[in-house]
C-alpha cells in the first residue's frame, strides 16, 4: 500500500464502526455530535491561537476516550493527521506506547510491509475498553505495563517504535521523551529504523518556551 492510500484509509475510517459506549472503572468510550457551530468556534480558536487543529474536520460523530471525565483522545482529524510521522515510516516489527482508540493499528495491522505490532498500555481499564471491541488480527499483541518501566526481551529489537502516552502539549513532556528515546533507541534494528514520540516537535517548542 502507497503513503497515500495509507493517508486515505486513514481519512475515512470511522471508529464509530468499532468502538461503542462503554465504561470500564475510571475510563469511558462516549460520543458526542459534533455540528458544524462546533466546527466553526474551534476554527476560531485556532485563529486565535495562531495553530491548524481542525483541518479537514466534518460535522459528525466524534468517538473520545476518557479518564475521569477529561478527554484523552478522539478520532478527530487532528488526532489522525499527528500521527503522520508514524504513517509515513511504519514498516517491519512495530512498538508502540500507548493504545488509546487504537486508530494507528487498525489502519496498519493490515500492511503486507507489518510483521508485528506489540503495543504497550498502562491501563488495564482502557485494553478492557477497546482491545474487546477491534477487530484485531494475529499481528497484534497487547501487553498491560508502564513503559517507563517495561523492556522486551534481550536481542528484541523493532523496525518502528512510536510513543503516544501524551493527551495534551505540555512542555513538561519533552523531557519523557528524551527519556524515552535514550531507553529505546537501542532496540532499533539498524539505522533504518524509526523512532518517533506524537506531536514531538510541538512538545519540544513547548518546552524551549517554558
């Protein structure tokens, strides 16, 4: 499959398909109606605060994951779209941190280039939530472990390793990444591997700014 068929599925995928309401503990899968007012006051605000959030974005169902009533992740646009760095070098035996909606994995777990998917979330509540309801092939594997704190096995090594524990941009994060990256880059395979954090060089500006 092309980058830009990637990008296709990507745009039209519709996590309504997949993931209904549900609670699981602290966690919560919802919808919400999101109108074209809804649209146009986000516009606004990203006018306002000189960024590009709502690209693309339709009027429709959004599906959001929760923890404690605040929102974690959706399957807006925005959230698709940041992932782009991960689409564009997806390849191989893949490591992910990070489940939320499971948007990424399902639009690659099908990939003749993916062998593996092995995916690392903290939360045994959100695995409940969303592994139960995707249609997850033989590819996928889900371990329940902090990532700060979780390793593979000796002589393991990914093809493509990508962070997504972060819900907001916070300064304050970069340093999680760095951290990260120091205790991962040497589970690459070799040097044409990828490794890459969501939205890395918005948290790296956010922390540059303090």
């Amino acid at each position: 499959m092309t980058i830009l068929e990637i990008f296709e599925k990507v745009d039209s995928i519709r996590m309504t398909d997949y993931l209904k309401p549900r609670r699981f503990g602290d966690w919560q899968i919802d919808y919400i109606d999101f109108t074209t007012k809804d649209i146009t006051i986000q516009k606004l605000r990203d006018a306002i605060h000189n960024r590009n959030e709502l690209t693309g974005q339709k009027e429709g169902i959004i599906v959001r994951l929760l923890n404690h009533g605040s929102i974690v992740m959706t399957d807006t646009m925005m959230e698709k779209r940041t992932n782009t760095p991960f689409f564009m070098n997806v390849k191989g035996d893949i490591l992910i941190a990070g489940l939320g909606l499971g948007i990424i994995i399902t639009v690659v777990q099908d990939l003749s280039e993916v062998k593996s998917i092995t995916i690392i979330e903290k939360s045994q509540e959100v695995i409940d939530l969303v592994v139960s309801q995707l249609p997850l092939n033989d590819k996928v594997k889900v371990i329940r472990a902090d990532i700060f704190e979780w390793l593979p096995k000796p002589g393991t090594r990914y093809d493509t390793l990508y962070f997504d524990i972060w819900s907001a941009i916070c300064g304050d994060y970069y340093d999680d990444m760095k951290l990260l990256r120091k205790r991962f880059s040497s589970r690459k395979r070799d040097k044409n591997s990828w490794l890459g954090h969501w939205r890395e060089e918005d948290m790296r500006i956010a922390a540059r700014r303090g």
